[in-house]
C-alpha cells in the first residue's frame, strides 16, 4: 500500500467526516426554518382569532349587557316615574350602550349577514328619539307615556335581538377560531415531529458515517505509522549496512592503494607502471566515494561528526578564499572572489569548508571555458548567505529538485568524465542543513547556475560592511 494512496485516502475519509457535520448543520438549518415557518403560522392563527375572532364575542357580550341595562333604568322609570336621578341612570345607560357601538365599530365587523354598528347606532339613536320626549308627559298625559313606554321596549328588544346576532356569530366565530388555533397546534406538532424524526435518521447516519469513517481514518494511520516504523527501521538497516561496507572496504582499498603506490615507485617506467598509475587513481576514488558513503550514513544517523563553535564570519570567509581558489584552478577555471559581511555563526568550519568546495568543485566543472565562476557573500535578514556562480550551461527546471539526491546526475555522460559519483550535493546539503542552515538553487539553461549556502547569525551579531569594505578580486 503506498503512502500517496493512504494520503488520498486519508483526504477522501476527511472530506467525508465535513460533509457528515455539513450534512449535519444543514438538517439542523432546516429544521429551524421549518420550525419557525410553523410557529410563525401558529402565531398568525393565533392572534387573528385574539383580535377579532374572540373581540367580536366580548364586543356582543359588552353589548347586551349594555342593553339590560338600559331596559332595566327604562322599567324603573315606567314603575317608579321620572326622577332625577332616574333620568341620570338612563342616560348613562344610553351613553354606554353608544361606546359599545363604537367599540364594535372600531372592531370592524367584516360579516355582513349581521347588524352592522351603523344599524346598531340608529336603532339606539330611534329608540332614544322616542322615549325621552315622552318622559316628559308621565303627569299630564300617562296614556301617552305609557304607550311610548311600552313602543321602546318593543324597540330595545330589537336592539337586543340584533346584538345577539352579533354574540352568537362572534361565538361562533370564536369556537372556529379555537379549534383552528388547536389544529394548527397539533398539525404544527405532528410536522415538527416528522421534521426531527428525519433530522434524527439523517443524525444517526451521518454519525454513523462519521464514526466508520473515523475508525478507518484510525486504521489507516495506524497502517501508515507501521509502514513509517518499518521504513525507518529499513532506512536504519541500510545505514548500518552502509556504514559497516564502508569500514570494511576502507582497510583493503586503503592496502591496494598502498601495494600500487610502492610498486609504482619500483617500477614506475616499467610494463606495469600505467596499470599501477590507474590502480593508484581508481583506489583513491574509491577511498573517496567510501568516505562519503561513511559520511552520508552518519549523517542519516543523525550522528555527523560536527565540532560546533562560535567563529566569525571574517574568519570563516577568509578561510575559504584559499582553497576555493586552488580548487578553481585546478580546473582551469578563474574564480572571482567578493565576501562580505561580519558577525558570527554557530559552525564547525572544516565542514563548512567542505560544503562550500563541493559547490565550487561542482561549477569549475560545469562552468564555461571562458567565463570565471564567482564566490561571493552577504549578510541579509539575520543570515549568512554564500554564493556559487557559473555561467555553465544550467539546469533544466524538471532537474531541480533532483540534484540533491544521492548518485542523481543531470548529464550522466559528461559528469561521468568529470568524475564523481554525485553524492557532492547531498553532502553538501547534510552539512548545511546540520547546522540549521539550507541550500537554494537558481537555474536557467544555457545562462548558468547560482547556489546560495544560507546559515542563521548568533542573535545580535549581524552587521553588513559598507561598499568601501568589500575587496573583490580576479584569482
């Protein structure tokens, strides 16, 4: 099983864990939308029947009672005659059977099969019309008074017949609007139920998914912490292995170098001088490839051999300059030389060295005949940065994040001419990276290309030297 397949797998599973909870808040989302879309209805049923439905029922029952009373101040006029305080019970009667006229006018009565206020109003308004002129006559003319006196009787029963129109349809209207306000209820409770009934499936199976989902995410990881575990073991299997060839091939090439270096001083003009000169030369490429082998194993061992100090930067380029400049004209190569910068660096210096040759060995090689290849140095954003230029033919950009790897060649046939296994780069990198720094490449084919070695300043030591400090020179 290859870690690219659990990563996509692991993804997928992730994916389905937060469309799970997505899932989830959008059930939930709905359900409150729906819920509220029923209580706002609920609400509405509600307060139609509170505010003319049930109104409409009190405003009739206020009103016959307003006109009970109003025959009740009429009767003790006819049995007990006018007076004045009489005459005030009938008026106030009177008046308040108006204000409930008005308050159902002010109700608006939308039935029209039922007396409307203004009818209520003009039946009050003959009734009122009629008997109180004939108040006056009780004395002076009883026939008269008492043939007004039962005429508004008859006219309060109708009055009141017509207001009990108007109580029977508000209770009426009143029960309706109950038992709506009820089946509204129970519809809304029966919907809200279904509603959480499905948000529940649809909860229990997207718990159900997530938590299948979880546990295979939990397998997979445990699949690829036994893959990684294994892995390290191999890669610390190889390493030893590694090691242990290199200090066994060590003694005998070193015996092999040795036999043809004596026997070549022997016999060096002899038949076998130019066999002894190539035995020589390939021991000691091979003493070297065992050394890096060696040196890459502790390196992934994370046991390099480092001796670490604080050593300023003045020291450590000037260090450089030397060897980088032998190391150029060995290939024929001139090296153009600007380093700059003070300050300190936490680094083993021989290591740094070594870094900083593998990357000029590695542009003298590849560097045009004609143009020198540049080493120069500058301090920027708390660091050292160590430069390599050539103008050699470049890296395509495919290659680029290949040359660090072990035994990887651009050109395999020319670098095979050159020499060199292709660990330099990868040495290079594991000393760098050892104390903390890193290595970048800038390429383009056919222009040339520029290593920069970058390692951290010891905090507060960082200082950048002037233009009329740096020293420049053709070596």
């Amino acid at each position: 099983m290859s870690m690219s397949w659990i990563r996509n797998r692991r993804m997928q599973q992730s994916w389905i864990i937060v469309a799970a909870v997505g899932g989830l808040l959008v059930a939930m989302m709905i359900a409150g939308t729906f819920g509220l879309f029923v209580n706002r209805h609920v609400n509405d049923v509600a307060r139609q029947a509170l505010t003319y439905d049930v109104q409409l029922e009190d405003s009739g029952d206020d009103l016959r009672s307003a006109i009970l009373d109003l025959r009740h101040y009429h009767r003790n006029l006819i049995f007990a005659g006018p007076s004045r305080g009489g005459m005030d019970d009938l008026n106030a009667a009177y008046q308040e059977l108006h204000e409930e006229i008005d308050e159902l006018d002010r109700l608006g009565v939308s039935d029209q099969d039922i007396p409307q206020p203004a009818q209520l109003r003009a039946m009050a308004n003959r009734y009122f019309a009629d008997f109180r002129p004939a108040i006056d006559l009780f004395e002076s003319d009883p026939d008269a008074f008492t043939l007004a006196s039962d005429r508004g009787l008859i006219q309060i029963t109708m009055i009141e017949d017509a207001a009990r129109e108007v109580d029977r349809l508000g209770e009426q209207r009143e029960i309706a609007a109950l038992e709506n306000v009820e089946e509204s209820t129970r519809s809304a409770t029966f919907d809200l139920i279904v509603v959480l009934v499905g948000v529940a499936i649809v909860g229990v199976g997207l718990a159900f998914l997530t938590v299948r989902t979880s546990n295979e995410m939990r397998r997979l990881y445990a699949e690829q912490q036994a893959n990684a575990d294994e892995l390290t073991r191999a890669l610390q299997a190889r390493n030893v292995f590694i090691a242990d060839v290199s200090h066994e091939l060590r003694t005998p090439i070193t015996v092999l170098r040795g036999n043809a270096e004596v026997g070549l001083e022997l016999d060096r003009g002899g038949v076998h001088g130019q066999i002894l000169e190539e035995i020589v030369r390939e021991a000691t490429r091979m003493t070297r490839l065992v050394e890096d082998l060696l040196f890459l194993a502790r390196s992934d061992a994370d046991s390099m051999p480092l001796e670490l100090s604080t050593v300023s930067i003045q020291t450590l380029l000037s260090g450089i300059r030397e060897p980088a400049t032998i190391l150029a004209q060995q290939h024929g190569t001139a090296l153009v030389v600007d380093l700059n910068g003070d300050g300190d660096v936490r680094a083993d210096s021989e290591r740094i060295e070594q870094a900083l040759l593998i990357l000029v060995d590695n542009a003298a090689k590849y560097a045009a005949s004609d143009s020198p290849i540049a080493l120069s140095s500058t301090i920027r954003s708390g660091a050292l940065e160590i430069s390599v230029q050539d103008k050699g033919p470049g890296i395509p950009e495919e290659e680029l994040p290949l040359i660090f790897e072990r035994f990887h060649r651009v050109d395999k046939t020319r670098s095979r001419k050159l020499g060199g296994a292709g660990l330099g780069l990868a040495i290079a990198r594991s000393i760098i990276e050892a104390h903390g720094g890193r290595i970048e490449v800038e390429s383009q084919v056919g222009l040339g290309t520029t290593m920069t070695i970058v390692l951290p300043l010891e905090a507060g030591t960082a200082t950048i030297r002037t233009p009329r400090q740096r020293t420049a020179n053709v070596l």
